[in-house]
C-alpha cells in the first residue's frame, strides 16, 4: 500500500478518536446517575489513552529503564511527518497527563488493589485537565502537520 494512502487510513482512525473525545468530552453532566457517569467515564477514559500514546509514544520508548522500539503496527504522531519541535513546543506536557495512563490501568483495565484504596478524592478522574491538555495536544498536532496532511484531519 503507498505510504500516502496508508496515512489517510490511519488519519481516519486516528480522527474518530478525536471525534469520539470531543463528543464525550461535552457529555458530562452533573446529574447523571452513577451508572451512566460510570459508562461515560470509562469511554472517555478508553479514547483519552489512545489519543495520550498517539501523542506521546515515540519511535523508542523508555519504561522501567528499558529501550523498546514502539510496535509496527501502531500509529503514532510522528507517522504524519510533524514538526517535531514545534508539536512538542506547543503541546501539554507529558507529565501533566501521564494520569491517564495510570488510572486506566489501576481503575479501568485491570482488578487491582490499587481501586479498594480508592476515596471520593482520588478515585474521580480529572476530567476538565485531561479534556484542557489533550485539547491543547490535538490542536497543536494538527498545526505541526505538513499542509499535504491537515486535510486529512478536516
């Protein structure tokens, strides 16, 4: 497959992703019953972190002080040939949404310890910063694209 058409597959992916953020992103309601909050939570979490590797996994990545080369099959960022610098300029800091990763993992995708540990205070997600940073992410991603790819975005 040519590397252009790859790309718009991807793109469309990697878009629905986006889409699917924003949607839910706008759906939260302070008078939701718990389980509708609760379905609404772990969709948002479940889009937050693809978007959190899409934006954040490089080429190589650093965990528990191992090198590992990102898998082949996932779409990363840097596939659409970014402005490196000016991405990581102008987008959030890792570390200020590195929770997602973490509460996925403890709250959502695992039967941990972690979740009976859990209080009013710690267990909510942060939803207004991660909607704040990952916002502040996709916009600049799609103003570090080359102008041959913002189309794809639209």
């Amino acid at each position: 497959m040519k590397k252009i058409t790859k790309l718009k597959k991807a793109a469309r992916e990697v878009k629905y992703e986006i889409d699917m953020f924003n949607k839910l992103s706008t759906s939260f309601n302070p008078n939701l019953n718990i389980f509708s909050k609760n379905v609404l939570t772990e969709s948002f979490a479940v889009h937050a972190y693809c978007l959190f590797r899409f934006f954040y996994q490089g080429e190589i990545e650093v965990k528990n002080k191992t090198r590992k080369r990102k898998n082949p099959d996932d779409i990363i960022a840097e596939d659409f040939e970014i402005n490196r610098s000016q991405f990581r300029k102008n987008r959030t800091p890792k570390e200020c949404l590195k929770n997602i990763e973490k509460k996925r993992n403890k709250q959502i995708a695992h039967l941990t310890y972690n979740r009976i540990y859990r209080n009013s205070k710690t267990k909510d997600w942060k939803v207004g910063v991660i909607i704040k940073g990952l916002q502040k992410t996709i916009i600049a991603f799609i103003n570090s694209l080359p102008d041959e790819y913002k189309s794809f975005f639209n």
